[in-house]
C-alpha cells in the first residue's frame, strides 16, 4: 500500500515487538470493511441492530473495568519533567517505553495485527496530519473508519518520502486494568495504548492525537489545536459567521454545536451548521485571520440525556452505520436505548454489561459514559464547509463553564491579551452527581486541562503569541454561562436553542452592530439588547439578574485564581498576571 520507508520500518519493529500471527493493512475499502464486521460479529465483539431501523448499526460492550478514559494511566512522556507541566501526569521517557515494552511484548501472539493510516482533516488539507495507529481490535478498526479519513488516501497524503506521521500502537492484551497505560510521546511523535478497549482510550486519532500531540505540534509549527465545537450561523442574507467554543464536560457543548434556532429565528431565516462538535484545529490563514477545521470525520458522543428535546440533530445523527456502545439492547426490536432517550418502559433487554435488565430496576441500564459513534455526514446540520481543505474563518472565540451565581450570561474581553486570561480562569462548579460535593470550583483553562500536551504556562503564552500575529484581525472573545441559578437553585436561562439569542448579539458585537456596557471584568450587552422575544420566563428585570456581576463574589474568584496561577510557576505569562492585577483595580 505504501512505499515509504518510515512507515514500513516503524511497523515491522512493531511486528516485531507484538509478534501477531498475521498482519492485515486497512485500506479503507468497503469490501474489506464489510468482511471485518462480519467477522467482528462471528467473534462476539459486535452484533448487527435490527437492518429496518437502524441500518448499518452495530452493538458493542466493553470490558466491565473498562468503560471510560483513565486519566491517571494517562502520561506525557517528554524528556524533561517541567516541559510537561504540573497539570499532566509525567513519565520518564525511557522507563515508559521499557515499562510498556515489556507489556508489548508478544502481546499480538495468536491475533491479528491491524495497520490503520489515517488522515486527520480533510485529505489534500494544508491543516491535515496523518497517522499511523497498529491495532488488535477490529472495534479500533471500525471505529477509526467513522472517526477519521482512513485508508489508502492518508497514505497518499502522506507521500512516499515523508517522516512526519504520529506513531499508534495498541494492544488489547488482557485488558489488565493494574497495567493499562496511555501514554504519549510528543517529541517522537508517538503515543502507546496498552490493556483498553474503550474508545477514548484507544481511538488513537482522537484525544491522544488530535489534541495531546497537536498541540505540541501547533506550539512548534504556530498554531493552535483546541477541545472546541465549531459552528456557522446563517443570517436571512445568507451570511455565514463561525464561532469556535470550548465548555468543559457537561456544559452543553455537542448541543450548542448542533443548536435548532428558536422559531422566531428560524422564522426570519436564520440557519445553524455544525461544522464540529469537539476539536477543532486553528491556523492562521493567508488573509492574516484564523481559520479552523474538524479534524475528526464523526462524532464520539455520550448518549445518555440525547434525545429529541435535548438534541435532535445528534439524536438523527446515530441512526444509521453508527457504532453504540455499553447502552442497553431491547431485545424485542434489536435497538438501542440509554437513559434520558424516552420514557418508554424499557422490559426485555441487556444492560450494559449483557445481564437481563429492563426499567423498574433501580441500576442504570446504559453507562453513564456510554456512547455513540457516528459519522459526521448523518447530521442534518452538518455544514458545507465540513470537507473544505481550507476551512472556516473565526469571527468569535466563546469560552463558558457551569457557574451559579459568579459568571453572567455573556461577557466580551477588552482585548485578546485579556481573552487569553478569560480563557486560562475558566472553571464549572461541581454538581452533587459529579462528586458529592457541591459548588467545587473547578478549574479547566480553555477546557484543555486533561488534554494539553505540555507545560500549561507555555500554552497560555502560544496563545499570546498567535494574538500578536493576528494584531487588529484577532478574533472577539466572549464568555458565557448557560447555567446561572436562582436563589431557589432553579436554572434562570432557558439554554438549548434559545443560547441563539446570546450567539445573536455576540455575532453582532463581531460585527460592531451591537452596544456594550463597560464592567469591571468585560464588555457586557445591555439588557435589552439579548432579544427575548417569545420567552415566557425572562423579562428585562430577569435579563438584569443574569447579566450581574456581583464584586463580592468577583473578589473571591480573583483570589481563587491567584491560588491557581501559582501552580505554573514562573512558566505563567507575566501578562496574566498584569490582567489579574487589572481586574482587582476595576473591582475596587
């Protein structure tokens, strides 16, 4: 499939490491996937949902001690300790690759070796990157198919001569849960799985790649990959403007990706497209702005609380030549379902562990972390611009986290030194289903803290940097919160697709269509200025309520981020800390 000498030396030392029984490249043909899947099914890895309503789709389960990301066996394994940073696990290089490599060792015998090249973006993209990820799971192989541009066209992308690819390896093995590591390897380009089965883990191309080693990769080549949904809102002229967000988890990011804009919205003619739901990869382009692609090709969603209400274009997405996994199967109509679907009674199934189970039992059928994977071309909102080589241009940067009563509606930095701090102080509080404890203010800088692949003061300062290149064509960058509470703990903003109307008036301050106010932490919009027509539950006094900034509490947080800027020592930025010296001034 290839002639370039990188690629096949790096695999037969990795044969030569696993020692499979055979090896097998993956060309991305649908011949050969058919005939994996198959045989995945024969093997009892996967079995086929009911063809009628959902073609295409295939049942998986996990291991039992295997069901999510495992971020204290996840390691960044550079030479030097510092250049991982005090937000990363660390390991040192060598002790990693012996460690792991005894572990390997022979960890294939009586398997299939799988060799997955893979394109990350669009192929014949100036922002692609490709990869090679060696496997002995078909679950990796169909996976990777939705998730990434996979066969012989990476390969082609690729080139004959060419070293730079990143280097996947993973092994089953014995699914050990005392010896499963994820570890990377940003300056060899490498990163090795050992003892999962469970996507996040051994999707190579996802997290691991696309945001661990990018990241690493953009700090050294200028640019910038981000945990952010990428979005187009279309105005009754047809204009597009593309906004770029990050939200930690469980702050509605795949819903604000894939948002249905109010009626009296979709009534003008105002259209939403998701261009994507969870990375995005940002260059500056030649006209001197940012532009960004998805560099996944599907999506890798949580599906418990999916549903119509919540969201109906991921919901539409699953149903078809998706992969489902550790939901519940009905038995009576071979389909899927998860809690917060519906409230049909749920009678003759398997949970998520393959015992009989139907609803009236007090554990949960689905996992909470179970998931779907679905290629991007199902959604009904996918953008036109989801393939374009050159990508989509940034008018706005949107940061946003889950907090009570600190963070209002929507702010605007005064400046992109000043977004950059916005971005760094981001945080959530916790819920009592989080950790038990509630009201933890967490911490999780452009939601980047388990994803960045190096020291997090040296990120703050690329950040920094690409905004001086930019200059005057910088982006706006906001803050939001969806999420602010009343004095009885109840939700004041309606969220979903009525976070439209806050997107509105950031598309317009982008624009300079729009007014703001001066406050002590940012620009705010006035609040008659957030359209809330046809809101039966917000009036302009409620408005004032959620757009309240509150000095008390801003003292607090300010103090709460000296504590946390410690932790970077001297690698923090001193432009950081000049912005967190601002805000106290403006807060008296």
């Amino acid at each position: 499939m290839t002639k370039n000498k990188n690629v096949l030396s790096w695999v037969d030392e990795m044969v030569a490491l696993t020692k499979p029984d055979n090896v097998v490249w993956i060309d991305g043909s649908d011949e050969q996937l058919e005939a994996l899947t198959n045989e995945s099914i024969a093997i009892g890895e996967m079995q086929r949902l009911n063809e009628e309503k959902l073609p295409g789709c295939l049942i998986h389960r996990t291991a039992i001690n295997d069901v999510a990301r495992v971020e204290h066996r996840t390691f960044i394994c550079s030479t030097n300790e510092e250049d991982a940073g005090p937000t990363n696990n660390w390991w040192n290089p060598k002790e990693a690759y012996d460690k792991l490599g005894k572990l390997f060792d022979g960890s294939m015998k009586g398997r299939t070796m799988y060799v997955i090249p893979y394109s990350m973006g669009p192929i014949g993209s100036p922002f692609s990157k490709v990869g090679v990820e060696v496997t002995d799971s078909i679950y990796v192989v169909l996976n990777m198919d939705i998730m990434t541009r996979m066969g012989k066209d990476a390969l082609k992308q690729l080139g004959d001569t060419s070293n730079d690819f990143v280097r996947g390896l993973h092994s089953k093995a014995d699914i050990d849960e005392e010896n499963r590591y994820i570890c990377h390897f940003p300056e060899d380009n490498t990163i090795w799985s050992i003892n999962s089965g469970y996507g996040g883990n051994v999707l190579l191309g996802k997290k691991c790649f696309a945001l661990r080693i990018a990241s690493y990769q953009g700090k050294n080549e200028g640019w910038l990959a981000e945990h952010m949904l990428i979005l187009g809102i279309e105005n009754p002229k047809g204009e597009v403007k593309y906004i770029a967000a990050a939200f930690p988890s469980a702050c509605g990011k795949t819903n604000l990706a894939m948002l249905i804009p109010p009626e009296i919205y979709a009534q003008k003619g105002y259209k939403v497209w998701c261009v994507g739901d969870d990375i995005a990869w940002i260059r500056i382009g030649d006209d001197g702005r940012l532009w960004a692609i998805n560099p996944e090709n599907g999506f890798f969603g949580v599906a418990p609380g999916t549903n119509e209400k919540s969201n109906p274009n991921a919901l539409a997405s699953t149903k078809k030549n998706t992969i489902f996994t550790n939901v519940v199967h009905k038995l009576d109509d071979n389909t899927v379902w998860w809690e917060g679907l519906d409230k049909e009674p749920i009678t003759n199934a398997l949970n998520w562990k393959g015992e009989e189970w139907n609803s009236d039992m007090a554990e949960k059928g689905a996992h909470p972390n179970s998931r779907f994977t679905a290629p991007a071309i199902n959604c009904p909102c996918i953008s036109d611009e989801f393939n374009s080589p050159s990508g989509v241009p940034i008018s706005a940067i949107v940061f946003g986290g889950r907090r009570a009563k600190t963070a209002p509606l929507v702010y605007q930095s005064y400046d992109w030194q000043h977004g950059v701090f916005v971005g760094s102080i981001m945080a959530s509080e916790t819920t009592a289903a989080a950790s038990g404890e509630v009201g933890v203010v967490r911490r999780d800088p452009m939601a980047m803290l388990p994803f960045c692949g190096y020291h997090m003061g040296d990120y703050f300062k690329h950040w920094l940097e690409i905004g001086k290149k930019l200059g005057d064509k910088a982006p706006e960058i906001f803050n939001v919160n969806w999420f602010r509470l009343d004095d009885d703990g109840n939700f004041i903003w309606p969220g979903f697709g009525d976070n439209m109307r806050v997107l509105d008036w950031i598309i317009k301050r982008c624009e300079g269509k729009a007014d703001a106010v001066e406050t002590p932490i940012g620009y705010e919009p006035k609040p008659e200025d957030i359209n809330i027509d046809g809101l039966d539950d917000v009036d302009l006094d409620i408005m004032k309520e959620l757009l309240d900034v509150d000095v008390a509490l801003w003292k607090e947080e300010a103090a709460g981020i000296h504590e946390f800027y410690k932790k970077f020592g001297d690698r923090l930025p001193s432009e950081l800390m000049d912005e967190l010296g601002k805000l106290e001034e403006r807060l008296g």
